[in-house]
C-alpha cells in the first residue's frame, strides 16, 4: 500500500483509542465452522448482532440446514428482509454455499477444516460457491485460530473516508494490510473494536450505494498521468514523419547513379580495348592477302 508506513501508524492509534473507549471485548464463542460462514455471509455489510439475530430466526423456523439448504432464497430472504441489507443476495449465497458442501464433502459438515492448515482451510473456503473473503475470513479467525481480518465494502468505505488506509486501496489490499499490521495475538480483538467503529461511522450509508460510493471514493486517475500518455501518443507522429521522411532523403539516389553509371564506363572501356585488337587482325589479315595475291600471279 502506499504510504503504508504512515496508514499502519493510524491503525496502531485507532486501535489504542478503542481500547481507552470499549475496553477488550469478550471472546467470541468460535461455534460450528459452517454455522459461523452463514452468519459470516449474513455479517457482511451489518452488525455482527444483527446477523447473529437473523440466523438465530432462520434456524427456528427451519429443521435443520438440508432443509435450508432446499428452501429457495426468495423465502428465506423473506425470513431476514426486514433487519438486513441485500437480503436476496445473502439468501442466495447460503443456498449456494449449503449446495456446494453437499457437493464436496456428501454432509453439510466443514469440522474437518479444523485438522487442515490455516492457509488451506481459508483457500478452501474462499473456493467455496456463494462465499467470499471477508466470510472466510471471520471463519479461520473465529474457528480456527487462525491470522485473518475480515473487510468488507462497509469496513472498506469507513476507513477510507477516516483516512485510515490509502483512498486507492482495494478489498484484498486493505485487508493484507491490515493482517500485516496487526498481530495474530490481537486479531480477534481488533476485528470486534474495529466493528464498533465501522458500525457508529458507517450506519447510515446505504449498503446498496456502496459500489457507487466506493467508486468515489476512490479518487480518478490524476491528470498528469493522462497528460503523459497524450504527450506519449503525441511522440509517434514526429517519428513516423521522419521514419517517411527517410526514403525521400536525396542520399540514396546520387548512389544509386554513381552504381549505374559505373557499368557503361567499364563497358565503354572495354570495348575502345577490344577495337584494337580487332582492327589489329584485320590489318594482319589483310596484308597476309596482299602478300598472297602477288604470289599467285608469278
């Protein structure tokens, strides 16, 4: 990240300031892996309390999670629609995240994730369909121990807009950095004090402007870069015109005279050394005539 020294400064600050302010906060119980990446899908954009809510109603009403697995998602969004964001597109990923365990493993089971390495089990969660890094994320970090900072669009937009990572960062950029600044040990407690944060200074965004306000965020391409490529472009031209200019330049012609006008003097020099010759054989000749014409008549 640029600047990423001076951003990693705030971090530590930020993260010192939310100590002073909420204290450490209780250690979350980890709960099933499957359980938790349904509520991790649930979690994104909102409060953890409330995901934590719209789960708890969707198991009272459902039997068990095959059955959520085949309950189409314009019911179950309907379920949650009220208290969360994007509630269609969330009840889609958890049938499709439900699906694809059932696919992969033949249960709706992922505690095996627990025997597996951190870094496979997170690669094996974010290879999962309908789930995403922020999901696998909060699971590795919540279940499984491991180093993981979970960022969503949300998250993303505060800490852009409080100055506390680069305006041009990305999902995956912020989300490395922040794993690179913030030690293993605190991890857990910086993501909950961290959702305090996003949650005061975030609750009124609408989550489905984000995109839109993320790309404003974002500042445009400044305007000297563009400036060089025009003058870039611009550069050709003049090389173009001298690279056509070349042809036309009157050095090659006078050498291409000189080679043709060097052959006719060379031919014309040959034959003024074979005219003699010649006439020289005809002088011999005739004179071996005349000397043979008197002969003949004595």
């Amino acid at each position: 990240m640029k600047q990423g020294t001076a951003y990693a400064k705030r971090i530590r600050q930020l993260h010192h300031e939310l100590l002073k302010q909420h204290g450490k906060p209780p250690p979350v119980d980890p709960g099933d892996p499957i359980e938790q990446l349904l509520i991790s899908i649930l979690a994104t954009d909102c409060t953890d309390s409330k995901a934590v809510a719209a789960y708890t109603k969707l198991r009272q009403q459902m039997v068990d999670l095959n059955e959520m697995r085949v309950t189409p998602a314009i019911e179950l969004a309907e379920m949650f629609a009220s208290s969360l964001p994007d509630a269609e597109d969330k009840a889609r990923r958890i049938v499709s995240v439900l699906n694809d365990i059932r696919r992969r493993q033949d249960t709706l089971d992922l505690s095996f994730l627990a025997q597996r390495g951190r870094r496979e089990a997170r690669d094996y969660l974010e290879s999962l369909e309908g789930a995403d890094r922020f999901a696998a994320a909060r699971v590795v970090l919540l279940c499984l121990g491991g180093h993981a900072i979970p960022v969503d669009n949300l998250t993303l937009y505060v800490l852009r807009k409080e100055k506390l990572v680069n305006p041009t960062a990305d999902l995956a950029e912020v989300q490395s950095f922040l794993e690179r600044n913030v030690a293993a040990a605190d991890a857990a407690e910086f993501v909950m004090l961290l959702g305090r944060f996003v949650s005061l200074h975030g609750s009124r965004i609408p989550v489905k402007k984000l995109p839109e306000l993320l790309a404003l965020s974002s500042p445009a391409p400044k305007p000297a870069p563009q400036s060089k490529a025009g003058s870039a472009k611009g550069k050709p031209a003049p090389k173009a015109e001298s690279a056509k200019e070349k042809p036309e330049s009157p050095q090659p012609a006078p050498k291409a005279e000189a080679s043709k006008a060097k052959p006719p003097v060379k031919a014309e020099a040959a034959k003024t050394k074979r005219q003699p010759v010649k006439r020289d054989k005809a002088t011999k000749s005739g004179r071996a005539q005349e000397d043979a014409g008197p002969a003949k008549k004595k």
